[in-house]
C-alpha cells in the first residue's frame, strides 16, 4: 500500500493566514466591503468571501461605497495609498508584514541614492508594490542571466550604490546562486535577505521531499506565484509531479503504482483543500488494494486504451453553434470539440476553421464513460506541432511573427503558429508606459527570451522590443554611413526643451535649436511645433566626435526668411501699410511684414515740427509709409510718412496768408535763438557751432 507524505509546512503562511482572518472577520462583523484585488491568489476563498459580502474591485474607481476597503496581503502600490487617502475611504491595511519591510527597505535605501536590484517577477502585484517605493533607479531581476545583462548597465565601480532585496516568495536556490555572482561584482552592495522564513522552509521541504517520492502532488492556485515554484522544484527531482487545485482534479493515474506519494501546497492554499485531497488520495489507494489484479489488468488497459493526452484522427461529422462533432477513428464513444478548442485565435463559428469531412489531428482531452463522449482539442495538437517550431526558433534565436490577440495583466498575447506567447509590458514597446491596447490586432515581429516546458506547463515569453531594438541599431547604423550635411530628412519630433526640440531621424535623434525653428523671435519651441509631429528638416552640422554624437538640424526655410521677402517684394520706394509697434524718444518703429520692423524718424514722421513721436502716433496705429532706405548688410529699413506728404508741404509754404498768423505769433512768444531753431527745416540739422 502506498505511503502518503505530507510536508510539514504545507498551507497557509503568517502573512496569508493574517489577511485571510481580518477578510472573514469583516464579513462576519461588518456584513460587507471589498478587497482591493482578490485577497489571495486561490479562487475558493475569493468566492467565499464574495458570498459573504466582501467582493473583489480592481481599482480604487470601483470601490463605489463598498466599505471597508481590505489590502490584499501582496500589498499595493503606494499610489493607491494616496488615493485611497484623497478618496477619504475606510482601509485596512492586510498587506504581509514581511512585505511592509521590504516596501520601508527600498524607500529608505533608494531614498539615499541607492540603485535597487529586486529579485522576482515585474509581474507580479506584489514586485509591483514594492517598486513604487522606489525613488531612484531600480531593476528587476530573475536570475543570473538577468543579473548579467543589468552588470553591463551598472559598472562594478558602482558597487557603493548597490542595494538587493528579493520578493518574498522567490526561490532560495537561484536567489544562492544569484548573491554568489553579486558579490563577486560588487563587493560593497548592501544585500538584504528578505525571502520569507516561511517560503524557504516550505521551499526546503519540497526539495528533500520530491528526491524521496516516487510521485508529487502540488496543491494551489495555479495563478499562485509560491505555488508554481513548488512544483518548479518537485518537478526537477521528481518526474511524475503534478499540480491541482482541489480535490477535484485527481485522478488515481497520477499516483498509480507510487509506493511513496508526497504532498505539498503552497502558501494560500487552505488547509481545507489540502485534507479533502489526502483523503481523496487515501480512499482510493484503500479501494485499489482491495481489488482484484485481473481488474486492476483491465483498467489499466482502459485508462490506456482512453488515455488523455493522446492524439487521435477523426472525421467532423456536424458543426453545432458552441462545438464540433466529430467520428473518432477505432473508437466507439462520440468526440466533441468545445469551440474554444479549435484555434488559438479568436473566432465567430467553428466554420472557420474546419469544414464537415475534413480529417482532422486531435488531442483527448477528457472521457466521460457515462455519457459515451471524448472531449477533444485540435487547438492544442496545433500548439504541440507549434512548439517544436517555436524550440527552433528559440535555439537559433529567429525572428517570428504573430497577431496580438488580447492585452492582459503585465502585457499582451501573441499567437504564433497557434500558440499563445506572452509578453511582458516591459518588452512591449519601446517606450515606457505605452498603451498597450494600440498593438491589439496588430501583426508583431517577436523574439522568444524564454521558452520551457515541464510536463504539461508551458513557458513561452517574448519580446517585441528585442526586434524593435535590433531594427534601430540597424537604421542608426544606415544613417550614419550615410548621412551628410545638408541632407533632408522627415522626422517626428519626441521631445522639447526650453531651447529647443529634437527629433527622431529613424532610430537616431537631432536638435533643432529654437533660434533655428522660426525666423520669427520665439519664446519656446512649442510655439512652432508639437511633440508627436512630423516635420521636414535639413541637417546644418554633425559632430561625430562626441558621445554620443551629434547631430544640428535646421528647420526654418530660407524662402521664408523675412529680408528674402522683403527684398523679393518690397523694393526701396514701395508704399507700404505699417503698424506701430513701438515708439522712442528719435522715432517710431512700424512692423512692415512679420519678422521686419522699420524705423520712422521723428523728422520723417510729419511736415511740422514735433516734440516727441507720441504727440502724432501711438502703438498700435496702422500708417502708410514709404521705405526709403534697406540696408540688407545690417538689417535696417527706414521708413517715412512725411515723404507722402511732401505735396501737402509745398502748399502750405505757398499760402502766406494762411502761416503769417502763426509766425507772427510765434515772433512773439519765442527769444531769437529758438526763432532761429524754428526756421531751421525738418529733416536738416545744425551743429552746434552754428546754432550758438
């Protein structure tokens, strides 16, 4: 009879156990609230939970009055804290203490100007929270490889900034190896162990466990980070190792003819489920025994002969709204496929992808010796065949394609050769904190970072970013074997500063240099141009001998250039309409056409003798004048009104009847010296010398 071992930490942590409580304790006493994201990663509990009032929001925005408000125990970013506090919602923090003094470690340390290096997954709500009490520069790491990759970034001679946390749950024996390589790079960081004394215990367990079992069963959520590393152990010392997360989901084949079976859970699996499954497992070991072998001979043949997994041909007999029915070779019980079984992709009717008649590879997915049926996918045959060449891909590091199908938490979906891949937010886009919904039905090209397969669990990741990547170096490098001043490129401008705006040439950047965006005189760049458009420039000066270089552009159009225009147009002699746009003490200053401001002399301003220009014009006026003066070489042009006037002038002088009333009344108010300063004309002057 076989012998059941269960590991002696199995179940709940401190951390779990403690959120778990104050969850029920509210809805036992306060008969209602909410979890800010399900309080742990195990569907029972949430379900309970929402059964007794306390359901689960993602977001602060769906809270909605649902009171009190319960952290989860993987703690939330301190950004939610805020607006919880802004909000003036009722919280009660559940987050895991050993979670609260990673969050106090990477705020005091960064805070002090340390780089932090988490180790963990960025995916993960938990990494996340943590993160957001970065204030400086951080990296996310989850193993060697990773470690690597950020070395190149981070010089050893650094190693005085450098401080190492890792996520709670993070395996003990990569975070090993992992500090070996750290401490060989920088001999000064300051490390901090911080996976939970818990973890590593459980993790311990399992490892002398699985080397001693003949089988291994993981009890946990599947979306459970602990939980998915417990069967990542037990599956390297022990093959047949399988993961459930209920009693539900065994099935005797898994421990058949083990003399020692090994049981496991991870930290948010209750102890509930875990004794439901021991004693599943103990009743029909006992039932075994007392059967006969000749049964024991045909069952086995039968569980063989229906064995799941297996990959059948069939015939589709009849397509139905939600499955296809389909002739099973050598068998006798009627095979289904669930629609969603079809294809990887997303489809309308299961007519777009088979037709009745059409032979078709299928995998078994399920029997029901009741109900005469076999559940079969022809989704997952594909995806098999897909893998093997996805493993070619990976090894020879190609290049694929695929449609981004969905956008999920921490990234989106890829399907390549009907398999789903994932890749990260991180490995998306180019940018950071880009919307992602923009790739959904996009057409990628992707690179596998990351692909393995342990029994049935697939780990597919890849990146976008790693072409994207590759595709600029490649343009950066065509540019500059190419480019040359005076060369004309269209860009697209990314960023502006006060002094000017730079633009993305195709995977390499140039300034335009505010004095070069308008011929006008402009405060900031913004005036002329946006971030995001798409302008034509010209290149004016590349210096290669910087690091990294650069590159000048020019931007304003010499056709546009003002004195251009103005000596296309406006010749010396040309009556034009002027503006007041200042006044001084000598003159007022009139804008002929934008960017080109002339001068009016206060004698050139009217036919009598004045004061000062504001006494005949103010800012603002609209005058004809006519140019009489351009210099080009100084960028000066004189302007005057009294020239129109001249006419007008010569009148006056032949009408003494009309001035002698007025010269004679001068004569008698005024000393000779200004009578003679009167009869000086406008326009002319006298030195000194002379007037005295």
């Amino acid at each position: 009879m076989a012998e059941i071992k269960l590991a002696e930490s199995a179940g709940f942590c401190f951390g779990v156990k403690r959120a778990v409580n104050i969850a029920f304790d509210v809805a036992d006493n306060r008969h209602g609230g909410c979890t800010l994201g399900p309080i742990i990663h195990n569907k029972e509990v949430v379900r309970e939970l929402s059964e007794k009032g306390v359901i689960t929001v993602d977001t602060p925005d769906e809270i909605n009055g649902c009171e009190p408000v319960i952290i989860r125990s993987h703690g939330v970013k301190r950004s939610v804290y805020d607006t919880l506090n802004e909000m003036g919602v009722e919280y009660i923090d559940a987050t895991c203490p050993f979670v609260s003094k990673i969050h106090q470690i990477v705020s005091d340390m960064s805070g002090k100007g340390y780089t932090i290096l988490l180790a963990g997954d960025e995916n993960h709500p938990e990494v996340q929270g943590i993160l957001s009490n970065c204030v400086g520069k951080y990296y996310v790491f989850k193993d060697e490889n990773d470690l690597q990759e950020i070395a190149d970034i981070i010089p050893s001679e650094n190693n005085n900034d450098i401080c190492v946390v890792a996520q709670t749950t993070f395996n003990k024996k990569v975070w090993k190896n992992c500090i070996i390589f750290l401490k060989k790079l920088y001999t000064n960081a300051k490390i901090f162990d911080t996976i939970c004394n818990a973890t590593s215990k459980r993790q311990a367990e399992a490892q002398t466990l699985s080397e001693q079992c003949d089988c291994m069963i993981v009890v946990g959520d599947r979306s459970s980070s602990n939980t998915n590393k417990l069967y990542s152990i037990c599956k390297s010392n022990c093959e047949r190792t399988y993961l459930i997360e209920t009693a539900a989901e065994l099935e005797q084949s898994m421990y058949a003819h083990a003399k020692t079976i090994g049981v496991t859970a991870g930290a948010s699996t209750p102890e509930r489920n875990i004794k439901e499954v021991l004693d599943t497992m103990s009743e029909n070991i006992t039932s075994s025994v007392n059967e006969t072998e000749n049964f024991e001979e045909m069952l086995e043949e039968s569980l063989k002969s229906l064995n799941t997994n297996e990959r059948v041909m069939g015939t589709v007999a009849s397509i139905a709204p939600t499955e296809v029915i389909v002739e099973v070779d050598g068998r006798k019980q009627t095979g289904f496929i669930p629609i969603d079984e079809l294809s990887s992709t997303p489809i309308q009717s299961a007519d777009e992808v088979v037709k009745v008649g059409d032979r078709v590879e299928l995998l078994i997915m399920k029997t029901n010796d009741v109900e005469g049926t076999i559940m079969l996918s022809k989704r997952r045959v594909d995806a098999q065949k897909g893998f093997e060449e996805l493993q070619k891909a990976y090894d020879e590091k190609e290049i694929l394609t695929g449609i981004v199908t969905e956008v999920v938490s921490g990234g989106v979906i890829v399907v390549s050769n009907d398999i789903r891949v994932f890749v990260p937010a991180s490995q998306a886009t180019m940018e950071r904190d880009a919307n992602l919904e923009e790739l959904k039905g996009q057409e990628v090209k992707f690179r596998l970072i990351e692909l393995s397969q342990r029994g049935r669990r697939r780990k597919i990741i890849g990146s976008i970013k790693s072409v994207l990547r590759d595709e600029i170096a490649a343009k950066r490098a065509e540019f500059w074997e190419n480019c040359e001043v005076g060369k004309v490129y269209t860009g697209v401008v990314r960023s502006l500063t006060s002094y000017g705006a730079f633009v993305d040439l195709g995977g390499v950047s140039g300034m335009i240099h505010i004095s070069e965006l308008s011929w006008l005189r402009i405060k900031h760049p913004s005036e002329v141009v946006k971030v995001g458009d798409t302008v034509e420039v010209y290149i004016k000066d590349i210096n290669t001998e910087s690091t990294p270089k650069k590159i000048s552009l020019g931007y304003k159009k010499t056709e546009d250039n003002p004195w251009v225009i103005l000596e296309k147009n406006y010749p010396e002699g040309t009556v034009v309409k002027a503006k007041i746009v200042g006044l001084t003490a000598f003159g007022a200053f009139a804008n002929i056409i934008p960017g080109i401001d002339g001068l009016i002399h206060i004698s050139q301003i009217s036919n009598k003798r004045i004061d000062k220009p504001s006494d005949v014009l103010s800012v603002g006026d609209e005058v004809e004048a006519k140019i009489t003066g351009i210099d080009f070489e100084k960028k000066r042009v004189s302007l005057s009104i009294r020239a129109l006037l001249s006419e007008d002038v010569e009148e006056e002088e032949a009408a003494p009847v009309e001035e002698e009333p007025e010269i004679r009344e001068l004569e008698d108010e005024v000393p000779a010296v200004e009578e003679a300063a009167e009869a000086v004309p406008a326009g002319e002057t006298e030195s000194a010398e002379e007037t005295e």
